[in-house]
C-alpha cells in the first residue's frame, strides 16, 4: 500500500480554509494526512483548532528574523522534520522567496480570493467591487516565485450583487473556497495517485 501524502498547511489568521482541509484530509478515503501546520503568527485563531485538533502547530514569528532567507530556513528545519510532501498555503500572508518557493516546485499550492490572474494582492473583494465587476470567485494553484502566480487547479464563481459590500461578497467567496481548496486536493490526488 503506498504512503500517505504527508501535508502541512500555512497559514496566518483565522485559518478557517486550513480546518475546512484538516477535515478533508481526515476522510479515510483521502490518501494525505495532515502532519503539521504553520503559522507566522503568534496571535493566529487557527493555532487553538490544531490544538484541539492535535495536529503539531508550529509558531514561526516572521518578526523574530531579520531575513526572509532565515524565517524560510525555521520552515524548512520544521517541514524537513515533519516530512512533509505537499504545502498547501491557507490564508499565510506572507511573501515567500524565488528560492523557497522553487524548492518546493509544485509541491506547494495556494488559494487565492479572486479569479487569477486577475486581482492578485490584498484588498480583492473591494477591488471587484470599485471596478463594478459583475463576476468573482477564487482559484487554487500552483505556487511560483511571482505573487498570486502559477498554473490554475481550479477556479469557482460567484456573481457579484448590486448591493454587496466587501464584506458580504467576501463571505461569499470564502463559503466557495471552503469548497474550492478540498476539491483541488482531490485532482491533485487523482493526477499523483494518492
Ligand atoms: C482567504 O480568503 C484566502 O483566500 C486569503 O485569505 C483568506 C484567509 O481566510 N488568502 C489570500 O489573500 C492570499 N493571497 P482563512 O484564514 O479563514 O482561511
């Protein structure tokens, strides 16, 4: 019987894209187990679910380094140790360097709260909404050294009503991501066989 795919899954804030995946990857039919998440922030909602979930959490404070290279290399000693297969970021808002992200050559995937390529960046939902969008969604893909760049998993679509606000279209993507990052994992694990 072949290994599990050994994931960890990034993250920054509420993390709620991260416990939508710890759920996926719970199912005995999915052939990936979650080993290990990581947070760049001490203060992360997220941390307390890995707790309750006990799932290692690692707290790796960008703000203890004084280089992107030496937070990437604290990472990478815990992803190393953990050997992890598959980084899958949810909601890390942080930069990830050429090198690390090479390193790890589609072997790390990111959701992202708009249809890629459009709307890279922060501030998405505001932005549809000041260019008076009609359509909006999400996309999963293939991380590269550009921001918000890489070849598309999958993407999902919403309609953007008259009366949204950003906060009200952001729920509505956010429930679509909810849908959106787990169904990736499944094409991932049907194309690599796990
Ligand atoms: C999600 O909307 C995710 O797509 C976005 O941050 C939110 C995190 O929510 N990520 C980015 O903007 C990355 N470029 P969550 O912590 O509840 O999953």
């Amino acid at each position: 019987m072949t290994q599990p795919v050994r994931v960890a899954i990034l993250f920054s804030a509420r993390g709620s894209n991260m416990q939508r995946l710890a759920h996926h990857l719970a199912k005995p039919s999915v052939g990936g187990e979650f080993v290990l998440a990581i947070t760049n922030r001490p203060a992360a909602g997220g941390i307390e679910f890995c707790k309750a979930q006990g799932v290692p959490c690692a707290v790796i404070d960008h703000e203890d380094y004084e280089t992107r290279a030496g937070f990437e290399a604290e990472m990478q000693k815990a992803l190393d140790k953990a050997q992890v297969d598959l980084i899958c970021a949810a909601g890390f808002m942080r930069l990830l360097t050429a090198d690390f992200v090479t390193r790890w050559h589609d072997r790390i995937i990111n959701i992202h709260p708009s249809l890629l390529p459009a709307y890279k960046g922060l501030n998405t939902h505001a932005r549809v909404l000041a260019d008076g969008g009609k359509e909006h969604g999400c996309s999963v893909h293939y991380m590269r050294a550009e921001m918000d760049d890489g070849p598309i998993i999958l993407q999902k679509r919403v309609p953007v009503h008259g009366k949204d606000t950003a906060d009200t279209l952001s729920a509505r993507v956010l429930k679509l991501e909810h849908i959106a990052y787990p169904e990736a994992i499944k094409q991932i694990a049907l194309k690599s066989g796990f």
